[in-house]
C-alpha cells in the first residue's frame, strides 16, 4: 500500500474483523455484527478499487461508495453501543477511526470534484 487512505482503511477493517469475531464470539451477537463487517471492510475494498478507475468520474464514484460506507459503519457501532455491545471504551476509540476515514474520504472527493470542473 502505498498511501495514507489505504494503510487507515486496512488497517481499519482488521479492526473491524477482529470486533466482529470477539461480538461473535464473547457476546453471541451475530446479525449486527454481520452488518458492520461487511461495510467496515467494504469502506477499503472500494478504496482500493478507485485506485484502478478508468476515469476521475469513476474514481469519485468509488471512494463515494466508500464514504458511504464508512457513514453506515458509523451507524452500525453507534447501535451497538446503544445496546451495550460495546463498552464506551471500545466505542470511542473505534469510532474515532472511523470517523477519520470519513473525513479523508469527503475531503478527497472534495478535492477531486474541484479539479474536474476547474477543467470544464
């Protein structure tokens, strides 16, 4: 890997995979936990799919799946807190991450969508 996002995005969904075993296996808790593992690890397979984009508008395309992603994650680990499947602990300090992949993925896209219409 050979950028920020990605390294953050990786290095997020072994997060995730390893939160969602331990909610299998010490909480007994599996349909929620089926959910956050499938948008927190999609949030860096769309990541590292727009770095293989046929065009700027595709690549925008993929890190806004990514983002919204990242936007269901973040729901998915506010319930669970709000059910106690998460202490307060293990809450922050797995939002925060999450929330800083959503924050670099709207600037990027941001970013990206100022470039394209500067050359229109």
């Amino acid at each position: 890997m050979n950028n920020a996002i990605e390294e953050k995005s990786f290095h997020f969904a072994v997060r995730i995979a390893k939160l969602c075993k331990y909610l299998q296996e010490q909480k007994k808790e599996y349909i929620l936990s089926k959910q956050l593992m499938r948008s927190g690890t999609s949030i860096g397979a769309n990541i590292m799919e727009s770095q293989q984009a046929q065009s700027r508008a595709d690549f925008i395309s993929k890190l806004s799946i990514a983002l919204k992603e990242a936007v269901e994650t973040n729901y998915w680990l506010l319930l669970m807190n709000a059910t106690d499947y998460l202490s307060e602990t293990e809450f922050s300090s797995i939002i925060a991450d999450s929330k800083e992949l959503e924050r670099l993925l709207t600037s990027i896209i941001k970013t990206s969508r100022n470039i394209t219409s500067k050359k229109l």
